[in-house]
C-alpha cells in the first residue's frame, strides 16, 4: 500500500482491492460489509438492500448522459444486482462557487427522468457549496434503498464450476463514449453512455430464472475487474470466449487507438450473470426480450481449474491471463 491516494486506488481495479483490504476493512469490517457485494443485503423484519456510491465524472455532460444520469443509474443498478428493486434514493451536491444554475438545473432534470424510468424516488439530500477552485463544479453523492426480490440469492458464495458466464450487451460503450468527449474525439452517433438503470431487466431474469448465482455491473475496471473480482471470492476460475465478446467495431476503433482493452472499460448500462448451464438459453431469451438485455450472449464458462483466475480462449485457439487492472486507464468515469 502506497503513503498516498493515487487516482488509480479509485479505479476499480488492484489498487482500489488493496485499499479497501488494507485499509478500509480492517477498521471498518463487520459481517455485512465483508460480504463485499454491490449492495448490502439487511434484515430489518423484511429484507431490504442498502448501497450508496459518489459520482465525479468529467465531463460532466456527455452524449447519453450525465452526472445526473449517472448517479440515478449507477445506484439503482448496484441495488438491482443484489437482487433488489431499488425504492428510494438520497441525493448530497457538492456544489462549486461560480457553478452556472443552468447546469446545475440540467443535471437534476436527468436526475428527475432517470429516477421516473427506474420507478424510484429522491426522498432526501442535502447541498454544500465549496469555494472556486476546491471541486470540478459538480459532485453527486448517492444512497439507494431497496426491497429484496422474491427468491433471489445473489452472491459470489453462488458461483459453482460448470455455470455458464453471460453479459447483457456490448462492452466499454460508456468509457470510450467519455474518452472521446473529454479529448474532443468525434465518435459516430451510435456511440454513446449505456447509462440505463437495469432493475427491469434484473426482475424479468429472476422471473424467468430464479436459479441466477450471481450478478454484477461491471463498471470501474470493466468487465475484467468484475470477473476477476468474482473469481477470487468464489475460488473459482473463469474461461472466457474472446470471440464471443460483444464489442462495437467503433470502440474496438477507440481502443485501438489509444491501446486500451475493451474487457478494461467501464459501463454503467450492462450486467454480468452467472447461471446454472441448464438455464442459459431460458435466461437469454428472457434478457434479450429486454430494451436493456437485446444484446445479450454468453461468453464463458467457470471452471474448477486456477481458481481465482481468468483467462481468455482467443480466436487462434490460444490461452492468455486476463488480470485484474493494475492502473486507472480512464480516471473520474463515473
């Protein structure tokens, strides 16, 4: 662990599991928080989940979104993947000196119009205002409680060599979408933030298979840091199908100019599920019947072999690691 924060101990990835495993859980542990999942699950007569997140992207309008959009979504989606049908939110601004109150009333219209498309609202808050200079205009905190879904079961312990890994729709949309922004990059506008919240989606795949192990959002450090994450918590590995991988030739185009691996990039509109291999093709239908789940596919397999690893069977029939992130490849995405 480094004397320092870093910027890349916020990006999702190595350094961001050591701080929390050396520095944040063994002061703050208890059995709740030491689940680490996405939200935590409470038992307060009926179960309900709690989760709360803090959103400091830059720029903070983008083409498919915003900081507004991002904060109703984000929280919304950590609550559906533990399960849950996210109910309420609280909302805390901190605001900069000089921030324009047109701005400030944009974002919270794309706060309005996400928390009305998730079916959830923003009961309390709170606003501070910083001198100019102490914050980049703008930053959202959020908390999101929840109901648990009937039935669900959602944690790594689930994940059993054999089950089958599956993920919504295509990769690395939202990163490639701020990268290109933040650069003044001119992208097609077919490329654009996924940001969506997927409580719908998430209820239609628990109706149609209950059986579901484990669900994630991968967002800081991608897909890879997700699966990786997910990998050591159950002691299982993951082969994944490189060729299966769903990925926009436009951001291909993205990363390969700027040497970036999609499974890195972060998305805020997409799930990775874990399931039973005997439910795949029942649990695809039921996604891609879905606005938020058309894309979906299956990408790999867990299995029994390096467990807490994942690799990637490429199209030349070969076997490469995929590890955990070590850096930030594109800091302040969320």
């Amino acid at each position: 662990m480094t004397d320092t924060i870093q910027l890349a101990h916020g990006a999702g990835g190595r350094m961001s599991a050591r701080l929390m495993d050396e520095v944040v859980r063994p002061i703050l542990g208890n059995p709740v928080l030491d689940r680490m999942h996405d939200g935590a699950v409470l038992d307060t007569g009926g179960k309900i989940a709690f989760t709360t997140d803090s959103y400091v992207v830059a720029p903070r309008f983008f083409p498919g979104g915003s900081i507004g959009r991002l904060a109703v979504c984000g929280t919304v989606n950590d609550l559906a993947v533990s399960g849950a049908e996210a109910k309420y939110l609280s909302l805390a601004l901190i605001l900069e000196e000089g921030l324009a109150v047109g701005e400030l009333v944009r974002v919270l219209k794309d706060v309005r119009t996400a928390a009305d498309e998730a079916g959830v609202s923003v009961v309390t808050g709170d606003t501070k205002v910083v001198g100019h200079g102490s914050c980049d205009g703008i930053y959202i905190n959020t908390a999101g409680i929840g109901e648990m879904m009937a039935g669900a079961d959602i944690a790594p312990r689930n994940i059993r060599p054999g089950m089958e890994v599956i993920v919504s729709g295509f990769l690395g949309d939202h990163a490639a979408t701020i990268t290109a922004a933040r650069h003044g990059l001119k992208l097609p506008e077919t490329i654009q933030s996924d940001a969506a919240p997927l409580n719908g989606l998430v209820r239609e795949m628990l109706r149609a298979v209950p059986e579901i192990a484990c669900l994630r959002d991968p967002t800081r450090g991608g897909a890879a840091a997700t699966l990786n994450e997910l990998a050591d918590q159950s002691g299982t590995g993951v082969l994944l199908d490189e060729e299966a991988i769903p990925v926009r030739p436009e951001v291909e185009s993205v990363c390969e100019l700027l040497g970036f691996e999609p499974l890195y990039l972060a998305n805020e509109g997409k799930l990775i599920a874990f399931v039973p291999a005997e439910k795949t093709e029942a649990l695809l239908e039921a996604m891609r019947a879905h606005p938020c789940g058309k894309e979906a596919r299956r990408v790999g397999v867990v299995t029994d072999k390096a467990p807490g690893q994942v690799a990637m069977k490429t199209g030349l029939g070969g076997i490469r690691v995929v590890d955990m992130p070590t850096g930030s490849l594109v800091p302040r995405i969320c």
